[in-house]
C-alpha cells in the first residue's frame, strides 16, 4: 500500500501550507 503513506504526507503538506498562508494573512492584517 504505497499510496496510503503518500495521500497522507500530501495531505499533512497541505495543512502546513494552509496554517501558513492562514499565519501570514493573519500577520498582514493584524500587525
């Protein structure tokens, strides 16, 4: 089952990127 663990990491990367771009707009529109 190599397509489970690859879902998974794809998955987890794109909440980092999501809590990111959310961290970032949060710190442009309250400095």
């Amino acid at each position: 089952m190599p397509y489970t663990p690859h879902i998974e990491h794809h998955f987890t990367g794109g909440l980092v990127v999501r809590d990111t771009v959310i961290g970032l707009s949060d710190g442009l529109t309250v400095p």
